[in-house]
C-alpha cells in the first residue's frame, strides 16, 4: 500500500509507530515480571530435572527455570504489546510524517 501526503502528495513518508514502541516495551516488562514472578514454578520444574545431577544439577536446572520463565513471558507480553500498540497506531493516532512537508497524518481507510 503506498501512501501519499494528503498536503503535498508526496511519496516519501515515514511510520512513526509509538504506539507499537511503547506498547511493546510495556508488554515486555510486565511479561518478564510475570515471568519471574512465577519463578518457584520454573525453578521447581528445573531442579526436577537436574535432580539426577545431584546439588549442582539442582541449581543449575532451579537457576534455569527461572531464567527460561522470564524469557518466555517477556517474548510472549512483548508480542500482545506490539498487537496493541499496532492498533493504538492505526485507529488512534496520526502515526505517519511528511519527510518533505512535515504533515502528520493517519492513513485514510481504503
């Protein structure tokens, strides 16, 4: 889909995408937290599977459940803050610029 300014018809613009930006971010914080949040859960799950290791292989495998739950949920509030945020861009704000004219603009539905 090309866009043009609706000023001065120009081809040359650019997304500022905020919305994404900060959503994203907002998603990827609050996932981590629920992620370490739940890090006796991860923690548990690992250490049952280092037990066979013994003590290190619990700590090891404890530390490891912890650190794959804050990844997991990072990655997963990180993508519902971007599907947010993509929304916020399209049906809230003026989300694209002029690089020519500076206009801001949202783009008109089709």
């Amino acid at each position: 889909m090309t866009i043009a300014c609706p000023h001065c018809q120009s081809f040359r613009i650019q997304s500022k995408d905020y919305g994404k930006k900060v959503a994203g971010s907002l998603g990827t914080l609050a996932g981590a937290a629920a992620g370490f949040s739940g890090v006796l859960g991860g923690a548990e799950a690992g250490a049952s599977v280092g037990a066979f290791a013994g003590p290190a292989g619990l700590l090891l495998g404890g530390l490891a459940g912890a650190i794959i739950g804050g990844i997991v949920g990072g990655s997963a509030g990180g993508l519902a803050g971007v599907a947010l945020g993509d929304m916020v861009d399209t049906n809230v704000l003026d989300n694209f610029e002029c690089r020519d004219c500076h206009q801001v603009f949202s783009a008109s539905p089709e």
